[in-house]
C-alpha cells in the first residue's frame, strides 16, 4: 500500500482539488492500493488562526469567519459542513466573550479544518465512484495531551491504526485527516504545523507501507531554491541522512520527526508536484550514497545581532548569560559565530525577534556597558543565512573567492564539524547574486559570464558575432557561460537579460532605449548577474569616465579604446587604485598590436623582474602598408596611400593615421605599463603630413594627396643603398627612471634587418631586455584589422572569466 499526503496549495480552490481527485481516481483505476491523508485546504489554518486571535482580543472577526466558510463551500455546495461551522461558531464565541484561550481550544479550532477537508475530498471521490472512507485520525492517533505539539503513543495508536485498515481495506480509500488527533480523553490535540506530514508517515509505519508520496506545489527537492537560482538542478534521489541535512534549515516535510518513521520501517519518501503529473519528484530512501549531495538552503527573515566590546576578552560565561537572557523569552538562536578573542560575538535571531533580543541584552549587560566592557549591542536587519551543505572545508575556497570576486562579502561563517556544513550569513540584497555564484561554483556548473558590450562598430559587432558563434563550444570546453545581457552605442541600449540572439542588430534599433551607465549598472543588480565584464569598443573619452563607477560596481574591464589608457597619469594611476580597491581587473591586450600578445608579454616580463631596456617596432597596421609597399614598388606615394585608403586599411580621415598620434598613445601604453611615469605630450611624434594639409576638411585632404609625393620621393632617394622606410615606435633610455623617451618617427633601415623584412600591414615589436641582451623578443603578425582586435578582445574576456 502506498500513503498519499497533500498538502494545503495542492487542496486549495480550483486547479488544486481538482487535480488531487484526478491523481486519486487515476491511482484507484491502475488498482493501486492507497491511503490519503490530508492537511486543511489553502490557508485555512493560518485563517483559524488568525480569526482565533481577533476573537481574544475582542475585535470583529465575524466578517472573516464569513468568507472563510465561504471558502471552503463555495465550490461545492453539495457538502453539508453544518457540525464543523456551529463547533466554530460556538468556540470563537467562548473565546470572545472570554477574551482569551487556551492551546486546548485553539487545537480543536485548528482541528476542523483537517475535517472539513477530508470530508470534502471523501465527497469529491464518491462523486466519481471510488469508495472513500473518511477518516478521522482523532479515533486513531492517540497522545500524551500535549496540546499543540502532541506525541503520539506509538503503541495504541498503531493498534487502532491497524484495525480500522483491517476493517476498511481492499479497495476502499481512507481519506485521513493529518494533523489532528487525541489524548487518552479524547480531547483533540494536534502534532504541531505542517503536522499532517507526520500523520502521513506514521500511518506508512504502522501500516508499512511502501512508499510515502508527498504531493506537494514543487517538483521536488532542488539543489536550490529555483525562483532564486535558475541553474538549480532536481535532486532525483537522496537519502535520509542528507536529506536530515535540509530539514534542519527549515523544510517542513523534511522535519526530524517526521522521517523517523520511515527510516525506521525503511519506507521511500517521494516528493511530488500535484500540478506537474510528469515528473518522479524526488526519493528519498534510506540507502546512502557515496558522493553525497549538495545543495544550498536559505534562511530569510532573520536578522544579525552583534555584541562588540573590548572587555568581553577572555572573561567567562559571556555566552551563556546571552543565550540564557535570549531563551528567557524564547528567542532562539539559529547561527552563532564569534572570535576568540571575544571582542565580539555575531549571531542570528528571527527578524520579528531581533528588537526584542536587543533589549533583554541591554538589560542583561547593563552593568557591563557602565564598565565599558561592551560597547555596543547592534542589529543589522536584512540578512539571510546561505547554508551549504555537503560542503566541507577543504574546498570552500571556491565558493568563497567567487563571491569575493562577486563584491559580496559575507558578514560571517561559520561550520559544523561533523556535518559538512559551511553557512554565511550575507545581505538581503546580495542573497540572489550570491546563491548563484555558489551554486555555480559548487556544481561547477558552466560558469555565466555577464558581459555588457559598449560599442557595437566593426570591432564591437565582430566581436559580438564571434561570441554568438562560439558560446557552445566555450560551453562544452571551458564550462564557461558567455551571456552578453546588454549592448549598447552611444545612444541606445538593448537588454537582454539571458543573452543576446544573433537577430541584435535589428533588435536594437527597435527595442534600444536611450541610457545612462546607472541603468546598465541597475539592471544587472536587479537581475542579480554575476562575474560582470564591460567591454569598451568605443573611441570615446567620455565612456572612459565611467570605467571607476563601473569598477566600483563589481564590473572588469576590458577594452579595445586606447583612450583611458592615455590619459592623465593621474587618471591611469586612479583608475588603478580602483581597481585594486574593488579586486578588479582591466585588460586590453588589443591596445598595441591588435591580437597580438604584446602587453601580456610585456607585464609579464615585468613582473618577473625582467629589466626592459627599449621597445621598437612598428606599431600602425596602416603606416606600415604604406611604408612597405612604396619602399618596395616604384611607385608614387599617393598611389600607394590612395590603395591603402581604398583597401580600408586607414580611418576614414588617413589624416588621423598619418599624424603619428595612434602610434604616440600606443608607444605611451607600452611605457606605462613599465611604471614610466610619461605623458602624452612627452612622446616626439614626426608628424607625417606636410604643415599645410593638416588643417581642412577630410575630402579637400583626399584630393589633394598629390603634394605628398615629392617630399616622400626625397626621403625614399636620401637613403644609404639596401635601405627601406619603416615609421616606428621607439622607447628608450634610462627606463629605471621617472620617464623614458618616447619617439615615433620616420626612419631608413637595413632591408635586411628585422624592421626591414616586414611585410604587407604587419605589425613587429622588439623587446630588449638585460638577459636577452643584443638579441631582442620579437613579436610580429596581424596588427591590425576588426576581426583580429575583436579576437583579441575575445581573448582577454576569456582570461578573465578564467579567473572569474
Ligand atoms: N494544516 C496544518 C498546518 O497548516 C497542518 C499541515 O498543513 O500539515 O500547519
Ligand atoms: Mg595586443
């Protein structure tokens, strides 16, 4: 035989009723062989509470009694619920005119509304033609009178269980009432909320059956709660032991004393969905598993107390005169942590509790405030306690550098020893970001990275595609998620909360919104994104001004601009405060030579000790077309510039190529990063165009790129034999010093030397260093070009989420 336990959602008006007829009368037509017990529909016990309360105080309740027995009939008129209203009325009377009551009476309140479900129920199934028996478990649970919380007396109680079942078996179904029951003088008690789940198993015990299917509103139990975690996974089977694990922190159909029962007779508890007919639920049986389960649990509505105070070092029974002035008035402490040295101790109360356990401790420690051994006793409200469970200690690292790189820092921790169990208590607001970044860690779940992309041009929208293109594989290889929630240009944002789709493009000009960057920050705040990365693919200055507030906002950086890196000193040197502040990172790998790993090398060089004593190179993809190809042809230079403009190797304006500055703030990248001290103005940039074209619009420039000609043919000719142009970055001198001498310039090479060999619009950079001596670091390849920057931008995401 199988025991059926509903729960109030499932019984409830409408959907639920009807659903729990259909699964009983599907159950009878397979001929299974089951019993029914049943809590009181919806919220009809908090509601016979709530009125129970009004009528000791005097207050009207006649109007809620009302509605409540308009609930519970207004769907079905055919049942006759006369005895329970009148035993109602009758009581809420008594308690009225006495203004007060006893657990006794409250227990025969409560109690009808177990009644008046099973009644229901036991109706709605003969209607169908089952046989149904109602069944009130006052006959046959018996208790020790404790009211409110009674304990059965095992032994009668499954005396009488056994011979009403032996009476009313075969294919008759008990529709028992949960949660009710009575002592020796048959006064109803009650087993304590959320009891009928202990009614249910004790029947499965006496009766043996075997499996106790606990339909409730959820699906099962989750490895975490997933209205808060998307990526929660169903947990199909555990055992009892882990499953004790959960019903600690709070899940009722997993209290102590209700699986004691099972595991005794060794009875499955399934958990299932009454509106989900498909799934299996969860099962929970007494085998244990090897690996053992993990799953995260929450705590909410409490609050955390602190006591801080100099004198509470090393004095003795601190502890025991706050738990005894808490329990005094029936606080209860649900997480303690303290440190040794006593200079404060933390712990957690209920919210509703937290102003009254303040109090009763001023009281308690009155004396020691005038001592100044305490200093203060303080509450901070709205927090939640994350419990861990199956997590021991050895691999917390994990889960807790992700949430400090989450900017969530929890306000305490503490273990169990035995139990695997590591709890953090964290602020409300940051509960949902941090039950994610758990989750992921400990399941090592793909890890979601949240990107929000600034800039949507060549470089930004290839980037973007190239992303789309490889989200799955990034998956599969790296259990790395790539989730771009937001893009934006300098007008518009587009959101998307679980991922860009590759129709963007489109979809931001109809659904973009215009934008400030505390929209994009709140969005991904109120949607509780973690391992956020902005990614600036603008030119602009002004996005660079909100790099620090994105920093403070648990943002990493990455960036194709050069602007922010150029700048002030002051302001690179801020923005690298910030950064460390926040335990942020900023990455631009694609600043200087597109893709190639250029400043990684140079960091790293760096940082390993490594003395750089000069860097040169050609820098510009576009200069170095230019110079190349009229060195090697014979040609006039503004053919070749012409050619260079048309294949899109320069900006629009070849002017901004030309004049040197692009390869001056590269140069000033590259000295920076070796703690030179430099700014742009310090860098010597030979100016390519000819005084008189500098000014003009950019199409007068274009039609006038003849004058260049002959001052470029003088140059090409004034060389020594074997010789080439080549438009370089050079850093040198004392770079152990303040600031290092930057040039970019114009200058004649052996063809034969390494400068010199560079083809099409290469890019080639020579390190120098003391070890290598004579023989520099080269690194050559495509420096330029939008899908090799985005790759590169791609590259520096992907480290980051490495370390994510
Ligand atoms: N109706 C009772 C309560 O709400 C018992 C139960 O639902 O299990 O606590
Ligand atoms: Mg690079």
């Amino acid at each position: 035989m199988k025991v059926l336990k509903f729960g109030g959602k499932s019984l409830a008006n409408g959907k639920g009723i009807d659903t729990v007829v259909d699964i009983i009368h599907n159950k009878v037509r397979n001929g299974e062989k089951i019993t029914v017990v049943l809590s009181a529909r919806g919220n009809t016990t908090n509601e016979l509470e709530e009125i129970l309360e009004k009528a000791s105080k005097n207050e009207d309740y006649k109007e809620q009694l009302k509605a409540f027995k308009k609930y519970q009939i207004e769907d079905f008129r055919g049942v006759d619920f006369d005895n329970e209203f009148k035993t109602l009325d009758k009581l809420f009377e008594g308690v009225s005119l006495l203004g007060d009551y006893s657990k006794r009476i409250k227990d025969q309140v409560l109690s009808q509304g177990e009644v008046i479900s099973a009644k229901l129920l036991t109706q709605l199934l003969r209607e169908k033609n089952i046989k149904a028996n109602f069944t009130d478990s006052r006959d046959l649970i018996k208790t020790d009178g404790r009211f409110g919380d009674a304990q059965p007396l095992n032994k009668l109680s499954k005396e009488n269980v056994i011979n009403h079942f032996q009476k009313y078996n075969g294919s008759t179904v008990n529709v028992v009432t949960g949660f009710i029951a009575s002592n020796t003088k048959n006064e109803t008690t009650t087993l304590g909320r959320n009891g009928s789940n202990y009614t249910a198993s004790l029947l499965a015990n006496y009766l043996e059956a075997e499996e106790l299917q606990n339909y409730t509103h959820v699906n099962g139990i989750y490895t975490a709660n997933p209205d808060l975690v998307q990526d929660a996974k169903k947990i199909e089977k555990l055992s009892f032991n882990e499953a004790n694990e959960l019903a600690y922190f709070g899940t009722n159909i997993l209290h102590a004393k209700t699986i004691i029962p099972l595991i005794e007779k060794k009875i499955p508890l399934r958990i299932l969905n009454t509106f989900d007919s498909n799934g299996n639920g969860t099962l929970i049986t007494s085998e244990t598993s090897e690996k053992g389960i993990k799953s995260l649990s929450v705590l909410e509505n409490v609050a955390l107390i602190n006591l801080k105070g100099r004198g509470l070092l090393g004095k003795v029974g601190v502890d025991a005169r706050i738990f005894r002035a808490l329990a005094h008035k029936n606080i209860s402490v649900s997480f303690i942590s303290q440190g040794s040295s006593e200079r404060g101790i933390g712990f957690v109360v209920d919210a509703d509790k937290a102003k009254e356990a303040k109090d009763v401790l001023e009281q308690e420690f009155e004396a020691d405030f005038y001592k100044r051994d305490v200093s203060a006793i303080s509450i901070e409200d709205d927090v939640s306690v994350i419990s861990i469970i199956g997590q021991d200690l050895s691999t917390f690292h994990k889960p807790y550098n992700a949430l400090i790189k989450n900017q969530i820092v929890p306000l305490l921790f503490n273990n169990t020893v035995s139990g695997k169990n590591v709890s953090l208590v964290v602020r409300k607001r940051q509960l949902h970001r941090a039950l994610n970044v758990i989750h992921g860690e400990i399941f090592e779940i793909s890890k979601k990275i949240n990107i929000a992309i600034f800039g949507h041009g060549l470089v930004g929208g290839t980037l973007i595609d190239q992303i789309l293109q490889s989200t799955k594989q990034i998956e599969k290889r790296k259990n790395i998620t790539l989730n771009i929630f937001a893009v934006a240009n300098s007008r518009k944002v587009l959101f998307a909360k679980n991922g860009l789709e590759t129709n963007w493009k489109t979809k931001i000009e109809e659904k973009g919104v215009s934008y400030a960057i505390e929209d994009i920050i709140s969005f991904a705040d109120e949607h509780h994104l973690e391992n956020l990365i902005a990614i600036d693919n603008t030119a602009s200055e002004a996005f660079t001004k909100s790099y620090i507030n994105l920093v403070k906002h648990s943002f990493d950086l990455v960036s194709s601009n050069k602007v922010a890196n150029t700048l002030s000193f002051d302001f690179y040197k801020e923005l690298r405060i910030k950064l460390e502040e926040n335990q942020k990172q900023y990455l631009y790998e694609t600043n200087v030579g597109a893709g190639l790993p250029l400043i990684d090398t140079i960091k790293l060089l760096h940082l390993s000790g490594e003395n750089i004593t000069r860097i040169k190179g050609v820098f510009s993809g576009s200069l170095s077309y230019l110079f190349n190809t009229f060195s090697a042809e014979e040609r006039p230079f503004s053919e070749v510039l012409q050619e260079a403009i048309d294949k899109g190797f320069t900006e629009p304006d070849p002017r901004e190529d030309l004049c040197g500055n692009d390869v001056g703030r590269k140069l000033l990248i590259l000295a920076r990063e070796l703690d030179l001290g430099n700014e742009f103005d310090d860098v010597n940039i030979h100016n390519l165009i000819p005084k008189n074209l500098r000014e003009g619009e950019a199409s007068s420039f274009l039609e006038r790129l003849g004058e260049l000609d002959e001052v470029y043919q003088k140059v090409k000719e004034e060389q020594k034999p074997d010789c080439v142009l080549r438009y370089i970055g050079d850093l040198w001198g004392d770079l152990s010093q303040e600031k290092g001498n930057l040039d970019v310039k114009l200058v004649s090479v052996p063809k034969s030397s390494a400068l010199g060999q560079v083809k099409g619009s290469d890019s080639i950079f020579e390190i120098y260093t003391e070890s290598y001596g004579d023989q520099p670091i080269v690194i050559q390849g495509a420096g330029a070009g939008a899908a090799v920057t985005a790759r590169g931008v791609f590259g520096d995401i992907l480290r980051l989420a490495d370390k994510a």
